[in-house]
C-alpha cells in the first residue's frame, strides 16, 4: 500500500473519533495539510501536519500528525527535517511507529548525505546549489548504529563513518568503527576493506611515533590475519610491503633505544636491545647498524656473515623514466577551434623498438 493511501486511511480513522475542542483544531489543520499533500504542495502540507501534532492533545492524533509529516518532508527533498519526524515517532510514540522500516529509511537519509545530498539553507532559495546545509551524515549513521547495530547495512555504514570521522581528523573514533566490522561482521564484504584500512591507519601512527610499538604489532598482526583471510585479494602484495616496512619500523625503534642507552653508557640495556633486533629483526633495515653497534660494545660477538640482505625482502617493478618535456607541438591553441587554451605538445614514450636501434 502506497504512502498516500496510508495517509487517506489516517484520516479517515482521526474522523472517526469523538474529538475534543484542541483536537478538532488539530484535525482541522491536519485536514488541510492532506488537501495540500493530495496537491504535490508537500512543504506547505509539512507545515500543517506539524501544526497540527503541536495543537492536538490526543496521541492517536500526534502520532499520524508526525507520520504524515514524515511523508510530505520526505516527497520534498528535506532530509533532517524527515529524520528528525522519524526520531520523534520512534521515541515519542513507538506503538504507532513501524521500527523496521524507519530505522532502513534513517540508514537511506545518512547514505544520501554521504553521497553529497545537502537540505537547501533556505526552503525559498533552494533554486541556489550552493546555499545549502550543513552535512548530517554522521548524526545519522551515529543515530541508525544505535538503534539497529546488526542491520544489514551496518557494516557499509560503519565503513562510511571511519571514513567521514577519518576525514575530520578523529582517528580514535575512525579505528573504533574499522574494529567494530572486524570483531562482528567477519563475512560482510566492508570486512575485507575495514582489515586493510585499520592495519594502514595504525601502521601510519606507528611511522609517527609508537611509544612502545603497540601501534605497529597490531597493524603488523591485521595485516598477517588480511593475508591469511583474503591470500588472492589484489591487495596481498602491496600488503605483504606494508608488513616488511612495518618490521623495518620496529627494528628501527628498539636500534634507537639501543643507541639511547649506549650514549647513555648503559651497555648491558643497548646491547640487549641489539641483540633483540639481530635475533627478532635480522632481515631488516636497522640490522647491520645494530651488528656494528654490538661489534662495538661486545669484543666477543661473533656477526653472522650470511643474513638476507634488506635489498632482496621487496618485489621489483619495472619501471620507465619520465620522459623529457616534449618539444613537438601536436596542436595549437588557435587551431583546436577553442577547445584548447594551452598547446598541446607530443609526450613519446620510447618503446621496446628505441631500445633496440638506441644500443
């Protein structure tokens, strides 16, 4: 049954009541913002079913006063307005509010505001696209999360909320909701993504400054439990960068510990943490400095003479160079019939053929 229906039936169930003297001002008011819903003049309507809810003393009378102005703000484009009927109803009058649906319809609300829909500033100049409102997107989702945590969209809108609080600059909330998607929805599709962007977001804190590396073990941990998940995902090797990066990090922090102590002259605490990286860490970045820093502080330490080298834990790309700045003129600004403001110079990419006639 459609919206408007539904509001026919409202109606008619309202005058059948026997009413009293503010609630047969209310049905008065409600009845003309139903003439105006039933006329496409939906904010007028709007305003009527909420002058209506605001007369009346019923709640019978409220409740479909609220309902209805869900309706006509939902057929104009006035989103918060919508949301903010739809929170009345569900915390004013729950037995009169269909909770399913309402909660779906505050999860579509905060997606349109994720994807750039904004309530016009002012109802009058809404012809202006750029006078409009403020972005609710968080609210929304924030509000939708805690009334239906498990729905099917949370997992999406959670992965939505880490990027918006990511964007605002609140990291601790942003990781929260990535951790909340692994820890409850280890078969959603945003899974996949929230591992990724929870490891990168850690391992980047880490890169800044880790205190006592409990950044990096977690990054360095998720993105092992990525490859273990997901081991033919098309990020697996950029992953498997990350964690190499990510064990040269910590290495490098326990060799600045070490030389802390050292210049401190606690040699027993740095040669611990020597040895730490040497028997944690050989195969990364700070290894040799650390074998030559022990050499230094122990006469009997005895340096392994065939660790991997750090050159070889990383995949090789080929590469091209840059070329150098074209000088052939391909088209002129005032022969491209106005379709080019700048010239257009020729960009060659030497290929395997230049190779060959260059050597």
């Amino acid at each position: 049954m459609d919206k408007s229906k539904l509001l026919m039936l409202a109606a008619a169930f309202l005058l059948a009541l026997p009413l009293a003297a503010d609630d047969k001002s209310a049905d008065d008011v409600y009845r003309e913002g139903l003439a105006l819903y039933q006329a496409k003049d939906y904010k007028a309507a709007g305003d009527k079913f909420e002058a209506a809810e605001i007369e009346a003393d019923s709640p019978a009378i409220k409740a479909n006063s609220i309902r209805a102005q869900i309706g006509a703000w939902r057929m104009c484009g006035l989103l918060y307005k919508e949301f903010e009927a739809i929170e009345s109803l569900m915390e004013r009058f729950p037995e009169y509010a269909d909770f399913v649906e309402l909660v779906k319809r505050e999860y579509e609300i905060a997606d349109a505001y994720y994807q750039g829909k904004r309530d016009p500033a002012f109802w009058s100049l809404r012809w202006i696209p750029w006078l409009v409102g403020d972005d609710k997107s968080i609210e929304v989702f924030e509000k939708a999360l805690d009334r239906a945590p498990f729905a099917e969209s949370a997992p999406e809108a959670r992965l939505r909320l880490a990027y918006l609080f990511d964007q605002k600059g609140k990291v601790k909330e942003s990781l929260e909701q990535l951790r909340i998607i692994t820890r409850d929805f280890p078969d959603a599709k945003a899974c996949r993504y929230a591992y990724l962007a929870l490891a990168n977001g850690l391992y980047e804190l880490s890169r800044r400054g880790d205190g006592d590396g409990a950044y990096n073990r977690e990054s360095y941990e998720l993105f092992k439990t990525f490859l273990e998940k997901y081991p033919d995902a098309p990020e697996a090797p950029w992953v498997k960068v990350r964690m190499v990066r990510s064990r040269d990090i910590q290495a490098g922090r326990l060799y600045e510990l070490a030389e802390y102590y050292e210049r401190a002259g606690r040699k027993e605490a740095s040669e611990r943490y020597l040895a730490q990286v040497l028997k944690d860490y050989p195969d990364t970045t700070s290894a040799d400095a650390s074998e030559r820093l022990l050499v230094k502080l122990d006469s009997t330490f005895v340096p392994e003479d065939f660790r991997e080298k750090p050159e070889g834990r990383l995949p090789h790309y080929r590469t091209r160079p840059i070329p150098a700045e074209a000088s052939q003129l391909l088209i002129a600004p005032g022969d491209s019939d106005r379709r080019f403001l700048l010239p257009v110079f020729s960009v060659h990419l030497p290929d395997e053929q230049d190779k060959e006639k260059s050597e």
